[in-house]
C-alpha cells in the first residue's frame, strides 16, 4: 500500500513509500537534501518497517531535533498504525 507523510522540521515537504507486508520500498523524499534523501531511500529499500525504525529514528540535522531519516521513521511508524 503506498503512504504519503507530510514530514516536520526538515527541508524536505513529502515522503511516499510502499509498505507491503512489513516492508518499505519505493521511498521518495520531495526536496530536502538530495544526496543525503537518495542515499537514505535506497540504504533503506527492502528493510523490514521495524528494523528501520530502529536504526532512523532519533538522527538529527543540526539542531532540528529531528531529520529526514527521523521523518522517515516516523513515516513508518504512522503508516503501521493505520
């Protein structure tokens, strides 16, 4: 199923990714940092939801509090809530 999150704190201003039976694919950040958000999506294509929650979540840009990868994270989180 494909997921839209509207991310806070961060430059980029959309993830959508597919979360089919536990795992991520097709991850595509709108704007931010483009090497860094390339780099992300494909690191964390074919990762099981969980597992990349737990190495993303809490990075932070600067002192944003958070971060794109964070974002993601919390993407995922919010999609296997739903």
């Amino acid at each position: 199923m494909r997921f839209n999150y509207t991310p806070k704190g961060t430059c980029s201003v959309n993830i959508a990714f597919d979360l089919d039976d536990g795992i991520v694919r097709n991850i595509q950040f709108t704007r931010g940092c483009h090497g860094n958000t390339q780099g992300v999506s494909r690191l964390a294509e074919g990762m099981a939801a969980e597992e990349l929650i737990s190495r993303l979540e809490g990075i932070n840009c600067g002192n944003r509090g958070t971060s794109c990868p964070d974002q993601l994270a919390k993407a995922v989180k919010a999609a296997l809530a739903q």
